[in-house]
C-alpha cells in the first residue's frame, strides 16, 4: 500500500516526497554547521602558521607527547560547532543526526586538507605537532 518501489502505490509519492525533503533538511544543516565553521576558522587559516619552523623540542610534550597545542583562533569555532552539534543532536532522529555529520565530517576533512595541510609547509616537528 505504501511502498515506496511501487509507482503506483496509493501513498508512494506522498513518502518520496517526505524522504526528498528530509535528505534536504539533513544536508542544509550539515552545510550550514560546515559554513560557520569555515567562516569562524578563516582567521586560523590566515595566521599561516609555520609548522616547517617548530623544533624538535617543540614538537613533543615532556617523556614524548605531543603537546596539547590548539591555537585560540580555532577554539572559537570548535565551541561553536560543538554547541551547535549538541543542539542538532536534541533535534534530529538518530539516523538523520548519522547522515549529517557524516556529511560535516566530510567537508570538515577536506577543509582540513585543502585550507592547511595544503597551504602549510611541515617539518618532521611540524608534522607531529600538526
């Protein structure tokens, strides 16, 4: 009565329609997190930090660790997004909270990529900081 693979199923279009429209609604705010991230991160991505100049001794924390460095121009927006991602959480259905953030996590990583690893020059210290 109400499949979705019959066409001519009394209430088929009514559910593709309803399944369009939450693919939609996931994406919007999947992209729309990812912009305000992007916008609040432009000015860590301006900074240009110079990770192919961080020493040896800069790259690891005492007996080996790296150190827990996160430049304050990114802390700003990482609150953001995790507020904003608690919020999405209390909203969305837990299959549709799934395929949102696979959608950030995705642009998040080619943003990572594109906006620093590819603009950035590393030395091995640098890398491990990174």
């Amino acid at each position: 009565l109400a499949s979705l693979d019959a066409p001519r199923a009394v209430f088929g279009a009514v559910l593709r329609g309803w399944r369009e429209m939450r693919e939609e609604l996931e994406e919007h705010a999947s992209s729309t997190l990812a912009a305000d991230f992007f916008h609040g991160a432009g000015r860590y991505v301006g900074e240009r930090r110079d990770f192919r100049l961080a020493a040896e001794g800069e790259a690891a924390g005492g007996e080996g660790e790296p150190l827990g460095d996160l430049s304050p121009a990114l802390c700003e927006p990482l609150s953001l997004l995790r507020s904003q991602l608690a919020a999405l959480r209390a909203q969305l259905p837990a299959a549709s909270l799934r395929r949102a953030w696979r959608s950030l996590a995705e642009a998040l990583d080619t943003w990572v990529y594109e906006s620093v690893v590819r603009r950035s020059a590393f030395s091995a210290a640098g890398a491990q900081r990174f």
